[in-house]
C-alpha cells in the first residue's frame, strides 16, 4: 500500500450517511484507510464494517455494548467507550467524519478540530449547538471544517471565488434551497391531520429518521440556517431559504454585483461525502452526474412561514445567540424522540420547541460545563411541554 493513504475514522458508521461514506471509501482504497469507527446500536452491522476493512479502533456507547461486539471481533480490536472513546478516536485520524446523529456528536467535532485535523461534517446539531466553542478550536493549526451537509458543501464551493475576508462583505445574501418536504403545499388546517408515517416518506432524499422528520418540520432547513452562520461567519440576515422542489440546486450565493453562483447536481450524498474527503483534489466518480440532454425543470418559491413556524423559530434563536440554538437543537430532539416513540403527533413536535424556547433567558456559552448544562436545561423543559 502507498505510504501516501490519509487515514480516516467514520463515526457514524452504520446510519444514512456511514454507510454512504463506506460505499466512496471502498471505492478509493487506495487513497483512504479506513482506521477506526463508531455507532450507537447495530453492533453486528459494525462488526462486519470492521470486519471488512480490517478496523483495529471501534468506539461504542456504553460497557454493554464493549462487551457484545467485543464477542464479535478478533481480540486485536480496541473497543473505546462513550464521549471519551468518540473524542479520542477524533483526534487520531487525519480525516474524521462526523455521522453521528444529535448531540452526542459533539465529541467528535470538538475533538477532531481541538487536535488540528480535517473535520467532514454531516453532524450539524453540534455546531449549532457549540457554535462559540467550535470557533475557538477551529482556530488549531491544521484543523479544517468541511461540511458534508449538501447546501452547505455546495456553499462552500460557491464561497471558493469570494475574497477571503471576515464577514464575506462581498456577499450579499446566502440562497438555501429546501426541497419542501413530503408537506409542501399543506395548508396549516390539513397539517393538523400529518403523521408519522407521512413524514417519514421524503419525496427527493433518503435520510435517517431524525433528519427525515427534520425535513417535513422545515427544522432542518431552520438547523441549516443556524449552521450556515455558524460555518461562514454570514450574518443570519444574509441567509434565505427558498423551496426548490426537484433538490438539484443544492444552494446559491449571491454576491454584491448580482452573480448568482449555484452548485448542481442529482441528489445524492455521495457527492459532498466524497468533496470533503478529497478536496482541494476532486473524486472522478460522478455521483449525481445531470442528464442535460432530457428536459429539467428548476423551480423556486418561497417558504410558507405560517405553515411551518419551526423556519421563524431558528431566525429568533440566531438572532439571539448564546445558548438559544443548543436549546432549540436540544428542544427539537426531545420532540423527534417523542414523534418516532409515538408519544405524540406530528403537529405537536414545533410547538414543543416553541413553548420549550419562550423559558429561555439570554446566555453565554463560555464553556463546554455551561453547554452540557444548557442543554440539560432545555431538554427537561420540552420533556416538561410533551407532558402539556
Ligand atoms: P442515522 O440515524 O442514519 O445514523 C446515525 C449514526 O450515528 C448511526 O451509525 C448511529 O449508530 C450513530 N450514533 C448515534 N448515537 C451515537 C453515539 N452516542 N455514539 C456513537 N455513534 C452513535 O443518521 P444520518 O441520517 O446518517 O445523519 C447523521 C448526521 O448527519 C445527522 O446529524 C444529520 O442531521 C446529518 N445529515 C444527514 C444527511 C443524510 O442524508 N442522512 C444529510 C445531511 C446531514
Ligand atoms: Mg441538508
């Protein structure tokens, strides 16, 4: 093997967006090595994950986990535990790629970038959350932070011509497409009747669960608001949303001169997972290559403010900052976890989040103690507003 290989750790493993990075890992083996992994359950899924690619690093979530995969694997295999054994698996590789779902993300993000390596994120809830901290450890000689969540790769890639100064005075505005979710078009009266189940049916990308119900919400788009500020310094006031129902417009920049720069393609994750593992090189694979000699049709409108309040939500906690997105993030959580255990319906999900917002009272975040406690706070205040 060349001695050249960047070593990559997948913490994440085995969800929507692991499992996706496997797939551009196995085909670029000479250029990647794989090196350690993480997950939250399917354990038997990640034994043969490292299995496969002959992984000598796992990080699972508790001793009991340790013990059953442990049974699964060779005894060369180091099995590390919990928010200690993800960070340390974070600061080893020279690529990690955060695929954790929520908030325990947040070691890895933390980790990686504290230790100066290359951060590929899909694990938005922990820079929004953390998003003062993130910006110190950022600061580490050699860390980089490449988003794989696609508007923002392909902001990224919009940015790559603007000059590179604090702020991007020479961007006017930031354009971030949203497909609508299976509920465009919904008035607020037949949004009383959604389900689950409905929701769970996204009509252009395939997801796991959480971000799949995020999307019917319109929270992930109020998230990706959130993450938008956070990653480019953009004011939240620069950043729109607008709905673009066919998702190959993954989003614009608009820049002072009028320029509108777009990033296009299929949707297909594949695409940002494999930039952020190879850039500045890109990967000849082509995933979501366009057709352009059959009709497309791009179509743009505006997002219906009443009928999806989660997008207003996200706006006020920008504008307020300190800790306001950790607890819309942590209120949004709890409210998913309710919606997929069945403990309440579709509709109650934003105004959990709402109600668990009107107690919030402005905050620093100065440290990682008052983020845990923030987030402590906020998620006992919407298990208290599930109860309502
Ligand atoms: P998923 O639920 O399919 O997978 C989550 C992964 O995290 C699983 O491997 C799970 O076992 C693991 N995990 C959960 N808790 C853990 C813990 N405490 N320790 C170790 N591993 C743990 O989720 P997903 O759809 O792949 O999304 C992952 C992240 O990427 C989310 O933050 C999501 O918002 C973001 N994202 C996903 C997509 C997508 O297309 N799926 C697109 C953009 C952004
Ligand atoms: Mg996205």
């Amino acid at each position: 093997m060349s001695q050249s290989r960047q070593s990559v750790a997948l913490l994440g493993a085995t969800g929507s967006i692991g499992v996706q990075t496997l797939d551009v890992l196995r085909s670029e083996l000479e250029r990647f090595e794989l090196v350690s992994l993480a997950g939250g359950e399917h354990l038997s899924e990640l034994a043969a994950i490292a299995r496969e690619f002959d992984v000598k690093r796992v990080a699972v979530k508790s001793e009991t986990h340790r013990a059953t995969l442990a049974d699964l694997l060779s005894s060369d295999v180091t099995i590390v535990v919990g928010d200690e054994g993800l960070e340390e698996l974070a600061r080893e590789a020279d690529i990690v790629v955060n695929a954790v779902m929520g908030f325990a993300g947040l070691p890895v993000t933390l980790g990686a970038l504290a230790a100066g390596k290359r951060l590929a994120l899909a694990n938005k809830e922990s820079l929004i959350a953390a998003a003062p901290l993130v910006a110190k450890v950022r600061a580490t000689p050699g860390a980089q932070l490449l988003p794989i969540d696609s508007e923002h790769c392909a902001i990224h890639q919009c940015l790559a011509s603007a000059p590179r100064r604090p702020g991007y005075p020479d961007v006017r505005r930031v354009l971030l497409t949203a497909s609508g979710g299976p509920f465009r078009g919904w008035t607020v009266e037949q949004l009383k009747g959604a389900t689950k189940d409905d929701a769970l049916h996204h009509p252009t990308w395939s997801m796991g669960a959480k971000i799949t119900i995020d999307s019917s919400t319109l929270m992930n788009k109020g998230l990706e608001v959130l993450e938008a500020t956070a990653l480019f310094g953009i004011d939240v006031d620069r950043v729109e949303v607008v709905v673009h129902p066919q998702s190959i417009v993954h989003s614009m920049v608009e820049y002072v001169d009028g320029s509108v720069l777009a990033q296009l393609s299929r949707p297909d994750m594949r695409l940002p997972i494999a930039y952020c593992l190879g850039a500045p090189d890109r990967l000849d694979h082509g995933y979501g290559r366009l057709d352009f000699s059959t009709p497309l049709t791009l179509t743009f409108e505006a997002p219906d403010l009443d009928a999806f309040p989660a997008l207003t939500l996200a706006y006020e906690a920008a504008r307020l900052g300190g800790a306001a997105p950790a607890w819309l993030s942590a209120a949004n959580e709890i409210a998913v976890e309710a919606l997929l255990a069945d403990e309440i319906n579709w509709c109650d999900i934003v105004p959990v989040v709402a109600a668990t917002m009107d107690q919030y009272e402005a905050q620093d975040l100065d440290s990682l103690a008052s983020l845990y406690e923030n987030d402590d706070v906020a998620r006992r205040r919407a298990r208290a507003s599930l109860k309502k």
